[in-house]
C-alpha cells in the first residue's frame, strides 16, 4: 500500500507515514465513515419511496371506488336499480370506509322493491281491484320516503303516475252503469280533485252525460207539460255547467211553453178566431226545413244524432223542437222523442242544428250503424 499524501510505500496497519508524517486513514475507518455520513439520507429515501409507492396504492384503491360509485350513479339514474345496486356494492368492496356507496347500496335495494310493489299494483288495478292496487301504491310510497335526492326522483314520479292511474281508472269504473244525474254526481266531485289531465277528461265526460240526463229528464217531463219538473232537471244541470248552451235553451223553451200554456188556457178561444194571413201561416205552419240528420256510433257504442235545419220564416222563429224517430236496420222505431235547435233563434234564411246521444244500449243491439233518424215534425215560436 503507499502514502495517500506523498506516495510512498507504507504498510497496512501503520496509522502515520513515516515518510511526510500524516495521519494515515484505514479503508474500514473509511468505509465506516462513508456509512454514517450516507446512511440517514438512504433511509430517508427508502421510507419516502415505500409511502409514495403506499399513497398512490390508496389513491388508485380510492379512485377505482369513486368510479364504481358514479357508474352506480349513472346506471340509478337510467332506472337500471339491479346494476346500480352491484356497482356501489363494489365500490363498498373497493373502498370498505364509504358511507355514500353503502347509502346508494340500500337505496337500490328499496328502488327494486318499489318497483315490484308497483308492478303488483298494476295487476291490481288490472283486475279492477283499486283498492289492493292504491294501498300497495301507498306502501311503495312509504318504503322510498325514507331517501331523499336524484336517484330517486324517477321512482317518486312512478308513484305518482301508478296512483293517478288507478285513481282514474277507478272513476271510468265508477261511471259505468250509471243511470241519474245524483249517482254521477260523487263520482265527478272525486274527478274534480285530481289535478292530471286524464281525470280533467273524465269529468268532461262525466258533465256531458250529466247534462244530457238533465235534458232527458226535462223532456220526458215538458212532454207532460210538468212544467216545474221540466224545470228542476234543468238546474240541476246548471248546476254542473251554468253556461251550457243546450240547457240554457231548454230552460228558455220550458218557461216559454209555460207561459204560453198558462195563457193558451186563457185565449184558447180569441185565438182560434183570429184568422191567420197567408205569410204568418207559413211562418207558423211550414217556417222550418229539414236539410240533413245522421246518425253516428261512439267508441262507447252509443248512438250520436246530429242534424241541421234552415229557416224558412220571414220572420225571426225561435225555441224550435224537432220531433224525432230513430229507426233501426228494418225500419222499426227504436227509440223516439223531442230535440232542441241550436241556436235558440233563426232568422231567415238562417241555419240551425241539433244533437243529442242515446246511452245505455244493450249489448245484443245489432247493426247500430245501420239505424238511421227520421224527423216527423217541428215546433217553434214566431217572434
């Protein structure tokens, strides 16, 4: 070995050169000395490399969680609960300290279990059982109050449309068979509240066949000249639809027959006296003329009259009645009775029309749509 300081050959145990004098460094002191100069830094740098490497491990742990959740989220929002159950299950599984996704996880479950209620609600509602079906509606509801958020938004409009559904369903139910003005009434009280537009057209429906036994109640009575009756069905109408024109114009021919049959028995004999001009005979004999009457059938199998009328009149005529015949397929009187035009007063040359439904057919009527309406005559007053 030789002198690091002047180079010349020493031994390797001498701890002085004996030739400059310099203390002489041995390798193992040397080694030592690199060791404990270098040693904190390599420990520093191994702990530094095992918690990095430890943080990016719980990084990518964390964020493979977060991913699943959000999946789940997404699938939540498609209505895919199944899918959506299994992805918060795995973000549970990913990440065992996760609150959320062991939240979703139970919301899930609870959205498959509504979604079960509702389908067995829905073959309630099938079988006319509405009842079964509305407090299985009412269950579904209870299960999912207790969340609250997005995900299940989607479920609380299901039970919403599953509630409305049978509710209305439940009033096209309750309308059929129907057959008096008081026995329609509870029923469109009941439509009434229900703020969807199914309900709003079942209570049209409901006041249209109101108004129409109204109408056939009232001529039944008017034909008897029961005046008081006659007016009574009327209100009770109006009652339901104050500003309906046909009612309005029945109520006005009752009261005008009224008081035209109050004073007939009063001039019967002046006024078979009184000789008649050729002008106000045809006003008052042949004022009015037929132009058309049809007969159609509705979805409900009921029977739709419409027609129109001209006036022939030099003169304004009004509270015109039609006598009418419905006759069927072979020409026999299926039904007959008395119908109002529309408006309540011509003027010459004026047109005029009328309708009215016939309801309650039995089912073994045959060839409806081959019935056909006659008009046997008309009545009016001459203004």
């Amino acid at each position: 070995m030789y002198c690091p300081h002047c180079g010349k050959k020493r031994d390797s145990n001498d701890q002085f050169c004996f030739s400059c004098g310099k203390e002489l460094v041995s390798q193992t002191k040397g080694k030592r000395s690199f060791l404990v100069r270098w040693l904190p830094l390599m420990i520093f740098f191994v702990i530094g490399i095992t918690l990095s490497s430890y943080y990016y491990y719980e990084e990518s742990v964390t964020n493979a969680a977060i991913r699943s959740f959000e999946q789940g989220e997404k699938l939540a929002e498609k209505g895919n609960y199944k899918e959506a159950q299994n992805k918060f299950e795995e973000a549970k599984a990913q990440r065992d300290q996760f609150p959320a996704a062991q939240t979703n996880q139970n919301m899930m479950k609870t959205a498959i279990e509504v979604e079960s209620t509702l389908n067995s609600a829905e073959k309630a509602r099938k079988k006319d059982d509405y009842s079964q079906a509305l407090e299985l509606v009412d269950n579904a509801e209870t299960e999912l109050n207790q969340f609250k958020g997005p995900l299940v938004t989607d479920l609380q409009n299901d039970i919403a449309s599953a509630r409305t559904t049978v509710m209305v369903a439940e009033l096209k139910f309750d309308m059929k068979g129907k057959k008096s003005v008081e026995a329609l009434k509870p029923v469109l009280t009941r439509a009434e509240t229900l703020e969807v537009d199914e309900a709003k057209e079942v209570a049209n429906q409901i006041r249209n066949q109101i108004i129409e036994f109204s109408m056939n109640e009232a001529n039944k009575h008017l034909k008897d000249n029961q005046f008081s009756k006659a007016l009574y069905a009327v209100e009770d109408g109006l009652q339901i639809n104050s500003e309906n024109e046909k009612l309005l114009n029945l109520k006005s021919v009752i009261e005008k027959r009224k008081n035209a049959f109050e004073e007939e028995q009063q001039k019967r004999i002046e006024q078979a006296m009184v000789a008649a001009a050729k002008e106000e005979e045809m006003n008052r004999t042949n004022a009015i003329e037929l132009v058309d009457a049809k007969t159609s059938v509705t979805e409900y199998n009921e029977l739709k009259i419409t027609g129109n009328v001209k006036s022939k009149a030099t003169v304004p005529v009004s509270s015109i009645g039609a006598s009418y015949q419905v006759l069927d397929s072979e020409g026999k009187v299926f039904r007959k009775g008395e119908v109002y035009i529309n408006p309540e007063t011509l003027y010459p040359e004026d047109t005029g029309k009328f309708d009215f439904t016939i309801y309650e057919i039995d089912k073994d009527v045959k060839n409806l749509d081959e019935y056909t309406v006659k008009i046997d005559h008309f009545t009016w007053f001459v203004e």
